[in-house]
C-alpha cells in the first residue's frame, strides 16, 4: 500500500487494526503543530499521530523556533490567534523555507500571510477531514522535493 494512501484515508482508517502496515507506510512524514492553546495543540498533534505522521506541537512563544529546528518538520500548521504571528511566521520562513500552512478565521489575515510565503491556509473551525487532506497534499509535495 503506497504512503500516500494513509494521509487520504478516512478519518481514523489508519490506526485501524486490519489496515496493513508496511515499513513504507509507517512513517508518512514530520507535522510540527503551533497554537497559543496547549489543547488545540494536543487534541491535532494526536489526529495526525494517528494518521500515522511523527507530529510534533510546540505552544506559542519563546520554544516554537527551537521546535522547529529540533523536529525538522515536513509541514507547520501555525494557528494565527497567537501572540507575535508575524514576528514567528518571518522568524521561521528566514530560517527555513518548510511549508506553512495558516488556521484561521480571517481569510484578510490569510491572504496577508500568503503574500509573505504561507503555502496554504484552512479556516476555523476546521473541518478534520478537510485539514486531513490539505495536510496530505503539502506532505506529499515537501517529500517529492526532498
């Protein structure tokens, strides 16, 4: 069963038992999570460990760069209610040029943030499945361009 098809399965399909699981498979990629609230981070980061990706989450603030170099993350899913945004989004975009992704609720703040090099963004609330599929789409071209 190729990777891919992992990251488009329906919710949950890929922590079921009779799905089989090959050494391809295992590993779909790296998905760093940054939000302000330790939930909204937990509560993704676990979505997508059960799909399979090493997720990694960071609360907003002082620790988020250093995640981002410690995890070398595929993707970054950045909430945009977190204090200093666009401080963290140029101070991670200067240091690297991985995939953003922006959760919002304001497309103005979206289409601001890709004029400055977010890749992609999903309103909130956001739908799992919606985000399960825009996350497989960025996953997929970050690994095809390693």
């Amino acid at each position: 069963m190729p990777w891919y098809y992992l990251c488009l399965a329906p919710t949950g399909m890929a922590a079921q038992p009779d799905v089989p699981r090959t050494a391809e498979s295992r590993h779909v990629g790296r998905i760093l999570v940054i939000a302000e609230e330790f939930e909204v981070v937990d509560a993704v980061t676990d979505y997508f460990a059960e799909l399979g990706y090493e997720a990694h989450g960071a609360v907003a603030g002082d620790g988020a760069l250093p995640t981002v170099r410690r995890s070398a993350p595929e993707v970054i899913l950045l909430d945009v209610q977190m204090p200093r945004l666009t401080e963290l989004f140029r101070e991670i975009r200067a240091d690297s040029n991985i995939p953003i992704m922006i959760a919002t609720e304001n497309a103005a703040v979206a289409k601001g943030l890709r004029a400055v090099g977010a890749f992609a963004y999903i309103h909130k609330p956001f739908d799992w499945d919606d985000l399960r599929q825009r996350v497989a789409v960025l996953m997929y071209s970050a690994l095809r361009s390693a």
